[in-house]
C-alpha cells in the first residue's frame, strides 16, 4: 500500500483479537502484518522496518518485553506500544524505562489504540526530521562543507577537530576572504555547545562606542538614545560561542574588557553596575598580523597572548592552487542548483587559468567569479570567456612583469614555472606522483623540471 498512514506490525498470541484488531486498523489505512508469538515478531522485523510495533506483554515464548528489549537495541526508531491484560502501574513504568512509546490496557478500545498509534508515528515524524535538519547543519557547517585536500588545510581540519570539544580561546588567522567565519562556525558545530547560540560580531562594522554596547549591553540612560536596557551579544551567547571577527581594531579600553571577560567570565553592561557572569566559548579571527601590533603598542600583549591559545592559519587560496578545481566545482553545483540553469562543468583551459591567477580576494573572490561565469554564460560549460578581465589581465600583462624583474627572457619564463612547481608540490604536501597527476605530465618529467630548478622540500622551507 503506497499511500498508507504507516507499517504496523501487531503481536499476540489470540488468534481472534489478532484478527480484529488488524482488520481495524488496515481499514483505518494502516499497512498492517501480524505475529503470534516473540520469535517470529523478532524475525519479522528483521525483514522489514516497521514503523510502529503493537505487542501483547505474554506471549507464549517469551515475554512482550523481550522483544521491547531487543528492538531498544536493534531497532530504536521502531516506536514500541505494549498491551496487557493485567496492567499495573510498575509493569507500565517499567516498559517507559526500556523504551515503549506507550502502554495500554485490554481490553483496548479502537480510538485509543489508533490515537496511540498516531501519535508513536507523529513522534516519529519528528525525530526524522530532526535527524534530517542535523544532516543540513553538519553539511553546512561541518567540516566537510570546508573544501580542501591540501595539506595545509589537512593541518587545519585535524587542529579543528582537536581543540572544537574543548572551551579554549580559538584565534583564527588570515586574510578577506580565506573564510575564517565558516571555521568558526565549523569549530562551534562540532563542539558539545552546537545546540546552544552561536553569535557573531563583526567589531570593524561599529564605532567604538557602539561596539562596546553591542557586546556587553547597556542599561536605560546610560548614554543619549539609550531608551531601554539592552543585552549584549555576550550574553545571548552564554552557554554557546561567540565569535569576535576582526578583533585587531577594537580600541586600548575595549580590549581591557574583553582580557576581563577571558580571564572571569563576566562584565557590566556600558553604564550599569550589576556584574553578569557568562559560560560561553571564544573564537576570534583577524587579518593584521597581532604580533606586530604588539610591538608598536596597537594591541595589548597581555590580550594577545591570552587569546593566542591556540592559532588556526586560514591559508590564501594562492597558496593552495590544488584546491582550487574542488572549490570551483563544489560552488558550481550550488549555482547550477540556486540559478536553475543546466550545466556540464568547466573546461580544463578555465581551472588552468584560475589556477595562475592570485585571487587577492581569496575564496571569496572565487565564489563571485563562479556565479557570475554561470549567470552570463551562453553554453552548457564555462570557458575562459567566461572569466571576469581582472583574470586575464593579470595574467596576460602583471605575471609577465612580475617574473621578468630586468632578466632575460629565458629566465623571465623559467621564473613563473619553477613557482607553478612550487604550488603545486605544495598543494600535495610533496606528494611527487599526485603533482605529476596533477601537472598532467609523468613523474620522470617531474623529476628533470624539480633537478634544473633546484626545487626541493628542504630549500623551499628554509
């Protein structure tokens, strides 16, 4: 039965109570199969995942609670109803502990045990959906939806994964766009705290005085327009994380704030003199290089050494060209899938371009230039017409200029092939037969091109 309110399967050893209430409820629409004893129930189930299991607690083999046990094990998202014709309070309570949805008394009446039935599969309903909205969130904000298989990422993920079940301080380093929001986030999801708030605050979006507000809140006429006590960002994530993005440009007086927060865990709000205690998690992320900061006096060195616990480096997309084919593909389906248009792929000549250009915006910038390349493109593949002019330009005229720097032309050329070697080897932490596979040339050419150049893993990390 294809359109059927659910799979039943009903357990009891009289034949004639059998019957009638498997009749009833295939009536009601029920697909419905039935059982007359423990062992052949268990081996009905093992043929077939019912929905809803209703079972007679003495059955002439061994009890309904056999089998109660047995699916809690084997099958816990079969929702288990017990019958009794002797039911007592602790027999009920018992069945509760193992794991039945529900207990019920003969003789049973035909509505409560159809209300039983419909609300075991309502419940049901809901754990999937819950299974399958946790599946969204690991594919959003899990680390597999961080693309990568270079080793610098590979170093990431595994830091990632060390420190997410812990609640030390995460200082995430790298330049626009690499997408240190996406590991916080990911750092967030995979820890005990993903059920509780994430909260970001972009500190280099608001004022200074603003900014203090926004984190720590304020009370009722605490400055002109403050109207009303607000809770700030720290407190709505209590019990969960708070990522502070581009923490380099918080002033002198709001970082001896923010060093309180980290070493107490707790703060007033701007203007108020009640002292809020919180339990959350700090994840911070700059671009500017903090260490040099502190040494002209930008940042305070007793702040920086307090959040630079542990330090995830989010490398530019330039430094992980091997990436760049799975970015572009992965953000491709998204498109495809967001536009609505068909499309094959992307021809070899474009990711080859893509590859030599240095995205200054890094993922990011590579992101755009996909949505554009689906958005404008006239067939069922992008090409390097496809490309934005700041590509090409680049390449075209910058590569050329760059690399020259007063040599010859033979050296010129050789310049921007050693550092294509370079990328590559790198982006396969060295891994001489996939960067051949990767180059598109055997690994005795490899070999040859790595001896003329003088590449090797010890001179290029010197």
């Amino acid at each position: 039965m294809k359109n059927s309110l659910g799979s039943l399967l009903i357990v009891d050893d009289d034949r004639h109570i059998l019957e009638a209430m498997a009749d009833y409820l295939r009536r009601l629409g029920y697909r419905t199969e039935t059982a007359g004893n423990c062992h052949s129930a268990i081996e009905r189930m093992q043929e077939f995942p019912f929905e809803c299991v209703v079972c007679d607690v003495n059955l002439p083999d061994q009890d309904g609670f056999h089998l109660l046990e047995w699916a809690s094990k084997n099958q816990p998202e079969t929702a288990i109803i017990m019958l009794t014709g002797y039911g007592t309070i602790e027999s009920a309570v018992e069945a509760i502990r193992i794991g039945a949805f529900d207990y019920l008394t003969k003789p049973v009446i035909d509505d409560e045990l159809n209300l039983s039935i419909q609300r075991a599969l309502g419940q049901r309903k809901i754990v999937e959906e819950n299974k399958h909205l946790k599946a969204q969130l690991d594919q959003k904000y899990g680390l597999g939806n961080i693309i990568g298989r270079d080793y610098k990422m590979s170093k990431m993920f595994d830091l990632i994964e060390s420190v997410a079940e812990t609640r030390t301080t995460v200082l995430i380093l790298g330049e626009n766009g690499t997408g240190k929001t996406m590991t916080a986030r990911s750092i967030h999801h995979l820890s005990d705290r993903r059920d509780k708030p994430f909260v970001e605050v972009a500190c280099g979006a608001l004022p200074d005085s603003l900014l203090e507000s926004e984190l720590f809140g304020h009370v009722q006429g605490a400055f002109t327009g403050a109207s009303h006590d607000k809770m700030g960002k720290f407190l709505q994530a209590d019990g969960g994380t708070i990522f502070l993005d581009e923490i380099a440009t918080a002033s002198q007086q709001l970082q001896v704030k923010l060093l309180r927060v980290l070493q107490d865990r707790e703060f007033e709000p701007v203007g108020g003199t009640k002292t809020h205690k919180v339990d959350c998690r700090l994840v911070l992320a700059t671009n500017e290089n903090l260490e040099q900061m502190v040494a002209e006096g930008k940042f305070r060195q007793d702040l920086y050494y307090r959040i630079n616990v542990i330090s995830l480096t989010q490398p530019p997309l330039r430094e992980r060209v091997g990436d760049i084919p799975l970015l572009a593909e992965h953000y491709l389906q998204h498109f495809i899938e967001q536009v609505g248009k068909q499309m094959e792929g992307i021809d070899d000549e474009a990711i080859q371009l893509m590859q030599r250009y240095s995205w200054p915006g890094n993922v990011r910038e590579l992101v755009n230039v996909i949505e554009r390349a689906v958005v404008l493109a006239n067939s069922k593949r992008i090409t390097v017409n496809d490309l934005p002019d700041s590509i090409h330009k680049q390449i075209d005229a910058g590569n050329v200029a760059a690399h020259f720097a007063g040599n010859n032309l033979k050296s010129a050329l050789a310049n921007p092939e050693r550092q294509i070697l370079i990328e590559a080897l790198e982006a396969h932490g060295w891994n001489r037969q996939q960067t051949a596979k990767m180059l598109g040339v055997n690994r005795t050419t490899l070999y040859k091109k790595m001896k003329k150049f003088e590449i090797t893993f010890e001179k290029c990390h010197n």
